[in-house]
C-alpha cells in the first residue's frame, strides 16, 4: 500500500532562500547515501518546498533508515494519491479497514498546502465519512475520538499529490552533515568522546577521529576500542568515510614524567593533545577540535583544570558535553550505538598519577613546559601519525 516515504526538516526551514536549497541539497544527497549503506533500494529522492520524498519499494526500512540522517526531523511511509478528496478518502477507507479493529475508535488527521477549494476540515471530515461507512460495511460499529483515539490516519494534502500514512517516526534532527565544514574529534574508545563527536556531527560538523596512542602507559586493547567507535560513528557519515589520525603520545608522556610535577601529569598530556591535535586541524583546514569533557566528571575535568589546560594555547576547542552527567551521556551512547564498545575492558593508562591535581595552575604548567622542547615534541609525534580510513571492507592503514 505505501509506495513513497514523507521526510520532513526543522530547522532548514529558517533559512535564506539560498542556504535553505543548499542544505536541501545536501541532505538529498545524505539521504541517499544512508539509503544506499543500507543497502536499501530506491528509484528517487526528490524536493518540494518544505518536504523531501523518496520512492521506495521499501518504505518502512527506508524511513527508519532517513530517520537517522542528520537534519531529519521526522519521516513516515505513506500512500500516494492525486490531491482530490475523493481520491485520499479511498486510500484512508482501505488503510482504516486493515488498521482498526472493531470496538476501536479513530481519528483522521489532515492538513493541506497549496490552493484548493477546500479546507483542511473539509478533508477530514470526508475521508473520517468514508472511512466510518467502510468499517460498517465490515460489521463494525464505529467510534470516532478526536482527543485520544485507539488509532491515527493522517491525510498531507499537497498541490498535486495528497499522501496518507499513519505512522510518524521521529528523527535525529540538528543540521545535514558537512554543512559546517570540519572538525578533529579525539576519540579516546572510551564513553563520552564518541558521544561529543556525534553531537557535532549532529550539527553537521564533518569529524576528523584523533587517537593519542600512549603506548607503553596503554596497550593495543584501547587503540581497538578507539578504533571500533569510530568505526560505528561511520554509521552516521554515509558516503563520507572517515579519515582517522593515530598519533603516538607515550613519548611525550614520558618527557613530562621525567621533567615536570607528577600530578600535573593529565594537564600536561591534555595540553599536549591539543597542540598536536591544532596541527591536524590546519593541515585538514578545519575549524575546530572536540572533546568528549564533561564538567566535574573526572578529576582531571574540574573547571580549574580545564582553564589550564587550554591557557595561552588561542586553540577552538568545543566540549559538547559539558553540562551533561553520566547517566544523560550513557543513554545517549546506547542510542547512537557505541555504548556497548566503550565499556569493554581496556588497560587503565599507566601515566596517571595516584592523587592527580585537581586545582591546576596555568602559571605553574607553563613554567614546567618551558624545560622541554616543545615543538620538537610535537613535531616528532606528528611525523610519526598514522592515517586511516573506514571502508566497507574495514579500516585500512594510508600512511
């Protein structure tokens, strides 16, 4: 019966005219590589003003699946009729008689667009008239509630074409991705920095995934988990596979080991994060770089140590979760699906101190960094990166 999936858009819709078509543009286009990851078949995904449709023989996979494309607001499988009343209200008897159950009682839902010569009430109270006749013809007796009825059919007459459809799955919304250029995501494998990437992916941020590789403090299980994450972050970048950095770190963590105050040892590490994830970003032409930091969470996240850690660096640095606790971050991460990954087992890094400083003074930090050759640090590190991507077959080592 349904042969066409309605998508609907939020916030695309308060644009200009030309930023509006652009990012229709562009979410046409993650519309049909999400469709085409999932192997899900489709003869065309097309624009009306303030809708986006998909032909389908697969309707109900095909809106699960444009569901979870970013900008998406909400979707449904729906049948398609020519916008007469008459017509709509076949559909509506046909779908009411296979979805209501005798003792049920129904509602029809209509609204319209374009010119008619008719209202939207005026298609409600048609297609609820023909509906109604068509249960009686079935035996049942009917009931209709307007408030809270057993079940739905709603009726989105358009210009040319009505479309009836009962079912409204809701979408992940935010913006098209790539819409808002790119970002470094340092992803650690652990439960907030996959979280954190997806939210600016979500707003439609293109995510360049930075693993810090602290051998010998940390061993192979944390750079698989790292790794796996972003793999299941690829989910939510259809048609754009991800280009990944592993940076070695354990070098530097020695150095500061060796030739600064112990507890300072995660400020120091984080500081050092930054500066090596600022040259990835340049050299990607990207604007920013996101961390997975929520405020209070660990103590190496207070608000003391996150102003030192960032002091005199003039770097852009985003923490989406920084107002969020755990348990809003867990159920986040159970939904887009990297959850179960982030709680496997994994070496503890061997680097952080026993008692780690939790009011950290920028003064101090930058007086420490001034016995070490930084840049050569970081350059040596950069030299050494790793790069992959995530591919269908698996990810795949370029450098």
């Amino acid at each position: 019966m349904f042969d066409v999936v309605i998508v609907r858009y939020g916030e695309l819709a308060l644009k200009s005219r030309g930023v509006r078509d652009s990012f229709e543009k562009t979410l046409v286009r993650n519309i049909e590589a999400m469709l085409s990851q999932d192997n899900i078949s489709f003869s065309r995904v097309y624009r009306e003003w303030g809708r986006i449709f998909i032909n389908t023989d697969d309707p109900t996979n095909a809106a699960t699946a444009a569901a979870d494309v970013f900008g998406v607001v909400s979707t449904s499988p729906a049948a398609i009729t020519p916008a007469l009343i008459e017509d709509a209200a076949e559909v509506c008897a046909h779908i009411g008689g296979e979805l209501i159950k005798d003792g049920e009682t129904f509602a029809i839902r209509a609204r319209r667009s374009g010119n008619h010569a008719f209202s939207s009430t005026d298609v409600g109270r048609h297609c609820g008239d023909v509906v109604w006749a068509h249960l009686e013809s079935l035996g049942y007796i009917p009931s209709v509630d307007l408030d809270h009825p057993d079940r739905e059919i709603f009726v989105e007459m358009r210009q040319n074409y009505a479309y009836v459809f009962t079912d409204i799955l809701e979408g992940v919304g935010g913006l098209p991705l790539g819409t808002q250029g790119k970002m470094v995501a340092l992803i650690s494998g652990g439960i907030d920095s996959p979280a954190a990437a997806w939210f600016l992916m979500r707003r439609g941020v293109t995510i360049i995934p930075v693993y810090f590789n602290n051998t010998p403090y940390a061993d192979e299980s944390n750079l698989q988990k790292a790794l796996e994450c972003i793999r299941l972050l690829q989910r939510w970048s259809p048609g754009n596979p991800l280009k990944i950095y592993e940076v070695p770190n354990g070098e530097n963590l020695k150095d500061f080991i060796s030739n600064c105050k112990y507890k300072n040892t995660c400020i120091f590490c984080k500081r050092m994060m930054y500066r090596l994830a600022f040259e990835i970003m340049k050299r990607e032409k990207a604007s920013g770089i996101i961390t997975g930091s929520s405020l209070g969470q660990v103590a190496s996240q207070t608000a003391a140590n996150m102003y030192a850690e960032s002091y005199g660096l003039g770097i852009p640095i985003y923490h989406p979760l920084i107002g969020f606790d755990k348990t809003e971050i867990i159920d986040l991460t159970r939904r887009i699906g990297t959850y179960e990954t982030s709680i496997q087992k994994a070496t503890e890094c061997g680097a952080v101190p026993e008692h780690p400083e939790v009011r950290a003074r920028f003064d101090i930090l930058v007086s420490e960094e001034q016995k070490l050759d930084i840049d050569k640090m970081v350059q040596d590190s950069i030299s050494d990166a790793k790069i992959f991507r995530v591919e269908k077959s698996g990810l795949h080592n370029t450098k």
